[in-house]
C-alpha cells in the first residue's frame, strides 16, 4: 500500500505543478511554488523511505505517505475556494510610495546593523545544534534587510534609476551573501523576489521550456546545496562541471540509499503521537511564537520556559523510548509531521488555510496592484516553504516577524487622504 500512496503522491504533485506550467504566470503562485517544494524534497524521501525504512514500520511509512498526500493536495483545494470579498475589501490598503521608500530605507538599516553584530559575534551553540545567545536575536532582527530588498526592488523595476537600484544592491546584499555561501531557504526567496517583481511591474514571466527546466534542476540543487553549501559556487564559478556533476551524483546515491531522512523523521515521530495520543492541539505552534518573541536573555530562561508547554521536548524523548532513534543534527521534521503531531489527520487543513490566504493576496497583489499586499507576498513566501521543509509552527513564527515590520511600515505609509468642500 505504501507503493500506492507513493505514486498518488508523485500524481499530486506533478498535477500542482501541470497547473502551473500550462499558464506560466501561475508558477508565483501558492500551489505550484509547494508543489515544488514537494517534488524536490518530499517525493524523492518518499522513494528512498520505502527502499530504506530502518525503524519504521509498515503501518508508519503508510500514514506519513498518506498524509504527505493530504498536505499536497490541501495546497490546491484551499486555494481553490471562492476568495472572500470582505476580506478583499478589507486588506486593499493605499500607501503613499514616497513613504513606503522611507520605511524601506529604515529597514534596510536596522537589517544592515544587525548583519554587522551578527558578523562580530560567535554564536553559542546548544546540544542540539541550534545557536543561542545574542546571535539569535541579531539573525532575526538582521531579516527586515529583506524585506527593504523587496520594497526596493519593486520601486526600481517601477522607476528604473541610480539611486532605487543602488537601493536594490545595498538592501539586497545580505541576502545574496546567503545565497553564495548555499542556503536554499534564502536561495528560493531571492529568486522567487525578483521572479514576481518582474511579473507584477513589467508582466514579465520565463518561457514555459525554461520554466520546466527550473524545476528540473532544482530537484537536484536542494540537496546539493545541503550538502556542498558554499562550496557549490566555489565550483560553479571556477568552472569546474565535472566536480559538480560528481557532487550531484553523491548527493543522489546518498538519498537514494537513505540513512538520514527527513521523512523518517516524520514518520516516527507521527507514529510515536498516534500510539499514545499525545496530540498537541497547537501548544508547539505556541511555543514557537514565545521562541519568537520572548527574549530568554532579557526576562531569563526559566521564565521563558514557563510560558511554554515544551511539548516537542516529550516528542524527542518518546523517540529514544519507543525506537531508540536520535534525530541527526541539521535534519527537520518537515511540516507533514508537525501538523499531524498537532492535529491528527485533520492538520492537514492547515495548507488549505495557508493556500486560502495567499489565494486572497495574489488577487490584491496582481489584479488590485496593492503595494501593500505585494510586500506582504514577498514577504510571506519564504515562510510558506518552511511550512513544508520545517515545520507549520516555524513557519507561523516566521511569518509573525515578516507580519509586525512589514505591518508597521505600511502602518506608516499608508494614505490618509483629505478632503474639503466647498459652497
């Protein structure tokens, strides 16, 4: 049976992405960038989970195939639903530019001296890989710099000049910096960013042949990207192809043979919360949004801890109880997982909300041509990938971040308009 939901997954997928390739303008939109998502990072674990399934039981490959199916399909289904006209209405906020480029600027700022603390401080790290310390809040603090890249972007590609362009490359840089040294995550926003610049300024969208290319390639770029990191560059950029291609191949045998993947991952950690009914209901959602904004270095750890149910903690230990299994350094539990652990099968409306709200934005960022909203989507997208790649609670506290700053430069941008009557 896990055969079969393997191929109704691999039937899913390519059906978000057919949706997209038969009118290209569609490629920037919620169902096919997942579908991608899903074709280069789910589909091929899928393959090598059953060829390699190690501590997963049969039972357990069938459910996080077949809930792996249900997320795929939900990124279509709730983009499908008829938009809401209140909340069209609502969310088509005027800005005046000449303040959004000020705000712009603001943010670039903050982002550029938070890069500057970031490069100045050596990270504490925790057992579990993840840094700690004043690092982590520079990091995020360091990610309004893109947001400003976004802004400028879409004002240069509007009013090509000097200075806008100058803009582009001094907000942009950070992020680039990101790219070169390998980071997928960054690598998709930086591409996708200027994609849809192009389209919602100058209708500009790729030939369909490269677009199928594109996906093609990125197949196998996210996990060489993993793998080599910065390395990749050094190589592409000295010309060196049969090195790359040799990397490529290491990078497939090594998940087609399959000793550490994400899906494994998903798959016990889904079957350790069916078997014991340890659902969480959105406490670990919770407690990313504390992670997120309750400074442990300002009101102490302790007090930070409280706040949370630390929910995912009781996961990682029925792990080593019920399989004896420690998650490798550096390896997610992907979305699947995390919105089944909270939800049972029903999590998987959660990319159906997802899809619905993005469903809303597209229509005011290209039909409306809302500024605001395209801010928004630029600045959402990024998070809308880690809901699959990490997990849907990551994603929401992410895209609380993007949410607060890009709401408070539209706050301040925003039109106020004035009238006057006369007799």
């Amino acid at each position: 049976m896990s055969e079969t939901y393997r191929d109704l997954l691999v039937i899913i997928c390519l059906g978000l992405l057919g949706w997209g390739v038969v009118r290209v303008e569609r490629i920037y939109q919620y169902p096919f960038f997942m579908g991608s998502m899903f074709v280069a990072f789910i589909v091929p674990q899928a393959f090598s989970l059953i060829s390699n399934p190690k501590q997963v039981s049969p039972e357990a490959l069938e459910r996080v195939l077949f809930v792996s199916c249900l997320c795929a399909a939900a990124c279509w289904i709730g983009y499908r639903m008829k938009p809401n006209p209140k909340w069209l209405a609502k969310l088509n906020i005027i800005v005046d530019e000449s303040k959004m480029l000020k705000a712009g600027i603001a943010l670039m700022a903050n982002g550029l001296f938070f890069n500057f603390l970031l490069s100045r401080t050596t990270p504490d790290v925790a057992a579990n890989g993840n840094w700690t310390g004043p690092a982590t809040i520079y990091i995020c603090f360091a990610q309004t710099a893109t947001l400003a890249f976004g802004i400028f972007l879409l004002q240069a590609f509007k009013k090509p000049n000097i200075i806008n362009f100058l803009w582009v490359v001094v907000s942009g840089w950070p992020l680039l910096g990101s790219v070169l040294i390998g980071r997928r995550q960054p690598t998709m926003t930086f591409l996708i960013t200027i994609g849809l610049s192009l389209f919602w300024i100058r209708r500009l969208i790729p030939p369909r042949t490269a677009t199928i290319v594109a996906m093609l390639s990125i197949t196998f770029l996210i996990p060489v990207l993993g793998m080599l990191r910065a390395g990749f560059w050094d190589l592409v950029f000295s010309g060196q192809w049969q090195a790359v291609l040799d990397a490529t191949q290491q990078a497939f045998d090594s998940q087609q043979k399959g000793d550490y993947l994400e899906l494994r991952n998903a798959a016990l950690i889904m079957d350790a919360v069916e078997h014991t009914g340890l659902y969480g209901y959105g406490r670990v959602w919770w407690d990313n949004i504390v992670f997120q904004w309750v400074p442990g270095q300002l009101v102490g750890f302790d007090f930070k801890k409280s706040l949370q149910f630390n929910l995912w903690d009781k996961y990682i230990d029925l792990l080593k109880d019920f399989y004896g299994y420690e998650n490798p350094n550096g390896l997610t539990f992907t979305g699947v997982a995390d919105s089944f652990t909270q939800f049972g099968y029903f999590g998987f409306l959660s990319f159906a909300i997802i899809a619905y709200i993005f469903k809303h934005l597209w229509i005011l960022a290209t039909y409306y041509q809302n500024t605001a909203i395209r801010i928004i989507y630029l600045g959402l997208v990024s998070p809308a990938m880690i809901s699959l790649t990490h997990s849907v609670g990551y994603s929401f506290q992410q895209a609380s971040f993007q949410l607060l700053f890009i709401g408070l430069a539209i706050y301040y941008s925003r039109a106020r308009y004035k009238f006057s009557y006369t007799d």
